[in-house]
C-alpha cells in the first residue's frame, strides 16, 4: 500500500476503527433487550402512534352518513375463507349478510357500517386486544384485515353504483386513517414528541455527528494514500 500522507492515513484510520467500534456496539442487545437499530424504531413508531390518532374526529365526520342505504356484494367469486369471518363483523353491527355462489350481498345503513368500522379501529389503537378477541373469537389482527378487505370490496360496488361520496370516504378515512391505522399500531404505546424531546434531540444530532464521522474518515484515508478529486480539463477544438 503506498501511503502519501501517513498524518492524514493515520486519522482515517483511527477514525474508521471508532466508527465500527461503535458500529458492533448498536447491533448489541444493550439498549432495553435489543440493539439500538430496533430500540431507535420503536421509539419514533410510539412517538408518531403519539400524532395519528385521526379517528374520533372521522367518528364525528362519519355520522352524514348514517340512515343512508346500501346494497353490495362482496367477495366475488374468490376469498372464501373470509366470508365467514367477514359475517362475524358485519352481522354484529346490523348489517343483512346473506351468503350466495358468487359472494356475501351485505345490506344495511353506511353509517352503521363506518361506525363499527371505526369502534374496532379505535380499540385496536388502544391496544385493547382482549376486547376484540371477545367480541369476535379471532385474533385482532385478523379481525382488522378483514375489515381491510370488505371495505376495500364495498368500496369497488360503491363507485360501480356511483356512490362516490361515500366510497371516498372509506378509503380515504376510514381504511387509510383508522383501520390502517388501528393495525399497524397495535400494540405500540403511544408517547408524545413533547416528552421525548431529549432523545429526539440527541438522536438527530448523533445521526448527523456519525455520518460526518465516517465521511471523514473516508476523506483522510484518500488523503493519506494520496487520491484526490480535481477537475477535468476543458479540451480546446
């Protein structure tokens, strides 16, 4: 190895042995039972569940809907091993299921749909998992996909009947912004930003501190071995 510059080597290497030292140390179960790349994770997944939480107001926004009817089927010709998951939902909270060869035909008010919907979205948010395992008998997880799977498949009739308005609004509020929602942080314990605002802070300078460090290591080590980046030539006509 041919080293031009031994002051300039000898920085960068010392600064990359740091860097990987304290690499090897963050994949280390020393940060609560898991390495700090997990524990990092799940601190700003509990502070964003902290800032998500949309759905009592689409409760409120929910309610032009009630006493309005509908009539779908769902679950064509396919998914059958929902179907019946999908009528421990639906049957609960009033809905008319009735099973055909082709699919389930679901009858009953919009609004009573998004509110049941929305109470199971709010529950899983909560992390109240025994709850929805009582009133289904599945697992919540599993409760919740359905739920993601017939809107998903009401929404489709809705727009096919031109029931635009309400077929927006289950997609964009209550599948996206509650039962997305209510699933993916399930089990999260939300905290907000406010009371975290030192390891926000300390881990936002550390990225920024550790990335420089390991550039310049980079740097010194070319310096050392004597690379540079200049600029090319203009080559005259």
């Amino acid at each position: 190895m041919l080293i031009r510059d031994k002051r300039h080597f000898t920085w960068g290497i010392t600064l990359m042995i740091g860097f990987l030292i304290v690499l090897a140390y963050m994949f280390t179960p020393n940060f609560g039972g898991v390495n700090a790349f997990h524990a990092s994770d799940a601190e700003f997944n509990a502070i964003s569940k902290g800032s998500t939480n949309y759905i009592p107001s689409i409760k409120n926004e929910a309610k032009q809907f009630e006493g309005q009817p509908f009539d779908v089927l769902i679950f064509e010709n396919g998914s059958k091993i929902l179907r019946p998951l999908a009528m421990m939902l639906l049957q609960p909270a009033g809905m008319t299921v009735e099973e055909t060869d082709n699919g389930l035909r679901v009858q009953g008010d919009l609004g009573a749909l998004m509110a049941a919907a929305l109470e199971d979205s709010d529950t899983m948010f909560k992390n109240d998992g025994d709850t929805m395992k009582s009133r289904y008998g599945i697992k919540p997880r599993e409760a919740m996909f359905v739920w993601w799977k017939l809107l998903k498949d009401v929404k489709l009739h809705l727009d096919k009947q031109k029931m635009f308005k309400p077929a927006t609004f289950i997609n964009k509020k209550i599948i996206k912004r509650a039962v997305e929602v209510g699933y993916n942080y399930f089990g999260i314990e939300a905290r907000n930003a406010s009371d975290e605002w030192e390891k926000i802070t300390f881990a936002l300078i550390f990225y920024v501190v550790y990335t420089l460090w390991f550039g310049y290591s980079i740097f010194f080590l070319f310096e050392g071995l004597g690379l540079q980046m200049t600029a090319g030539r203009k080559k005259e006509m």
